[in-house]
C-alpha cells in the first residue's frame, strides 16, 4: 500500500512557496496592466513566480503549519486563491471608474456608436472609454502607483492571514461600498460634460422651437462632436489626475482597515 505524507512531499521551502504563489498569482490575473487579456499567460506566470520568489522569505513566518490531510490542503489552497481574486477584483472595481466616465462622456459628445476593441475589458467599447482606461493603466506604471499595489499585494496578509476565511459579510459590503463610490466618482469627473450637455440641450431646444422648420439637432451634431473633443483634450488631464487620487485614497482605506 503506498501511503502519501504531506510533510514529506511539502517539507521545507515547498508549502510556503505555494501558498504564496497561489494568493500573488491569482491576484496577478487580474492586476492592471498585467492581468490584461492581451498579456501572454506565460508572461503573467513568470511574473507571478518572479514575485512569488522574492517575497515568500519574508512571508514564511505567517505561514501555517502543513495541513495533516489533502483535503485541508486543498481547503487552503482555496482560500488564499479566493484572498487573491477578492483583491485583484477590488482593483479592476477602480479601473472600471473611468470605464464609467467614459460611457458618460461618448453620450454627452455624440460619440455613443462609436465602439473599438478595449484591450484591458476585453469588449466592445466607446471611443472615449477606451483611451481613458488604457490612460489609466498607463498612468498607473508612470507614476509609481503599481509600486503601491505590489506593496499591497503583500499586506493582504495582514488584514487576511492565511488559513483565515474571507468573512462573506464583509466581503459584500466591501464590493456594494466600492462599486457604488466607483460610480459616484465616475460620474463625478464626468460633470462637467453633463452640466455643459444639459445647458446645449436646452439652447437647442429654445431654438428649435422658434424655428421649427430647420432640423437643428442635425445641424448642431458636428460642433457637439467637435466641441465635447475640445473639452476632453481640455480636461483630460484633471480627470485622470482626480482618478488616481482616487485611487489611492481607496486602496490605503481598504489596506488600512
């Protein structure tokens, strides 16, 4: 009868590396700029190793004995796999802001239809929301932002250590809080494209009423296309500037708790 010892087979360096790479490499599959769809998954692997082997010395310590069974292998496996998805979700939850933004922005400049491939959704979107998120993951390496997030990758243990189950309660008010200030901020960098849309409509519309016989809204559509392109080239910059604020402030909050 041949008998499996997980000790044996796990002694030494083994099962904590494992369990490292397991958490680091499921948040890597859905890291800004790695866990895109056009990253080759070897390359977002090696990363993950890469990663995994320089941080897992330092992690060893909070690492927990080797489970006596498989099935509590397998039990801790899952768990620090579901730690590393909670958190890379989270990060795609604040990517999808300007996702948000952009929506806004290609109705309110007449620019709803027209769609292009975003690499980072891996879908459809309009012209607006797609250059704001590729900025945006842009932005995130230029600045240094991804320094703090591979940082927060490794205090994840911290706020949850590994043999320790996600709590599902707070699990779902994190995702239900995030995602509706995600969109709130959102809509907030797209306010100035909403109040100056709403002030044109209405002109238009005054207009349209003392002249009726003229088709105003087709003769007013290029100076909207062209004027909300104006603006964005105006304001680019701010938005962007207010999302990473944004960006950081939410993911020390979520660390910091």
């Amino acid at each position: 009868m041949i008998t499996f010892d997980l000790d044996k087979q796990l002694s030494g360096h083994v099962f904590p590396f494992l369990l490292v790479f397991t958490r680091l490499g499921a948040t890597m599959t859905l890291f800004p700029g790695i866990g895109e769809s056009f990253v080759p998954m070897r390359v977002r692997l090696l990363f993950a190793l890469l990663i995994s082997l320089l941080v897992y010395p330092i992690l060893t310590p909070q690492i927990p004995p080797v489970p006596q069974s498989i099935a509590e292998l397998a039990k801790l496996v899952a768990m620090e796999a579901l730690v590393g998805l909670f958190f890379g979700s989270l990060l795609r939850l604040l990517l999808g802001t300007v996702e948000t933004t952009g929506a806004i922005l290609s109705v309110q400049i007449g620019l709803s239809n027209a769609m292009i491939l975003n690499p980072a959704l891996a879908s459809q979107s309009a012209l607006p929301g797609a250059f704001l998120v590729m900025a945006a993951v842009t932005l995130l390496f230029v600045t240094g932002l991804d320094h703090m997030l591979l940082r927060g990758m490794i205090d994840t243990y911290a706020v949850f250590p590994p043999g320790v189950a996600l709590p599902p309660g707070d699990v779902v008010q994190s995702y239900t809080h995030l995602t509706s200030q995600s969109f709130a901020v959102g809509v907030e960098i797209a306010a100035p494209f909403l109040i100056i849309g709403l002030l044109l409509y209405v002109v238009v519309g005054f207009i349209q009423r003392l002249m009726p016989q003229v088709q105003l809204f087709m003769v007013m559509l290029p100076v909207e296309i062209a004027g909300g392109l104006f603006l964005f080239a105006a304001t680019v910059g701010v938005m962007l500037s207010v999302w990473s604020r944004y960006f950081d402030e939410a993911v020390g909050d979520f660390l910091a708790r």
